[in-house]
C-alpha cells in the first residue's frame, strides 16, 4: 500500500513540475482573433470564420483574374466576365458577402478588388488586392495599397 502511495505522489509532483513548463511553450493567443476561431492552415492570417471566407473569395477572384488574363490577354473588367473561370461561379457575382461586401473596378490592363466588413472591428478588418497578388488588411479603415500586406501570391 505505501509502496503505491510513494508511486502517486513522485508521479503528482512530476507532473506538477511538468505543468509550468509546458505553459511556456505554448505560444500567445492573437489577442484580436474572435474567442474561438482556430486557424484552418500554418500561415492562416485570418481572424475568424468570417475573414477566412472573405479572404478566400478574394483568393478565387485574383486566380480567376489570373486566369483570365492568360487566356484573353486583359483582365476581365466585371465579376460576371470571370463566371466559369476556374472555380468562380454565377453566385460569387453577388456583391453581398455574409459579414463583407465586395467592391470590384477593373480596367483591361488592372483591377482592384476590396472586401469591406459591414462592421469594422477586430475580428473584421477590411481587405485590398489589385492585380500584384498582394492582399492589404485594415482594422481602422476602408484597407487600401499603403495598408499592411499579410499575404503574397506569385501565381
């Protein structure tokens, strides 16, 4: 009986010990990410649900873009144009987004694209891209080309 007594207790403290440094190696939460959201990849920049889905829109509309302008030698200069271009569909048209609302300008030779929350707060910055496959994010105003870049895409 003592001997399973001395057992439990030498296995407490280890363990006890063991806690502390394993809080250590845990790295800080984003301290503006929504309670909850857990990163969908290694380099995931988004901070909810609801950025992750506005940043993939934004991610099929430049490779459609890309796509396009391989194809026809200019980029499409209307949401509609990029319709059965890759993975882009009639419904992606619509400029109403959930929590973000697209807005789209193009010229044949560029195009802007922007993704602006319906509210602008932590957990919904906006978002800016034009034809450089730079993705610029804001979390105090309508995001625009001096914004900060978290994501570059060479396709």
């Amino acid at each position: 009986m003592n001997r399973i007594l001395s057992f439990v207790l030498i296995w407490c403290l280890a363990f006890a010990a063991l806690v502390p440094m394993l809080a250590q190696d845990t790295p800080p939460a984003d301290q503006n990410a929504a309670p909850g959201y857990t990163p969908k990849y290694k380099t995931d920049p988004a901070r909810s649900d609801s950025e992750f889905t506005a940043l993939a829109y934004m991610r099929a509309v430049m490779r459609a873009q890309m796509l396009y302008n391989k194809k026809n030698g200019h980029y499409a200069t209307s949401l509609s144009q990029l319709v059965h271009t890759q993975n882009f569909t009639q419904r992606m048209v619509n400029p109403d987004r959930g929590d973000y609302t697209v807005g789209f300008k193009s010229k044949k030779d560029n195009y802007i694209l922007t993704m602006t929350p319906k509210n602008l707060d932590g957990q919904h910055r906006s978002f800016y891209t034009e034809d450089d496959g730079k993705i610029h994010a804001d979390d105090t105003k309508a995001a625009d080309a001096e914004s900060q870049v978290i994501e570059t895409h060479r396709w």
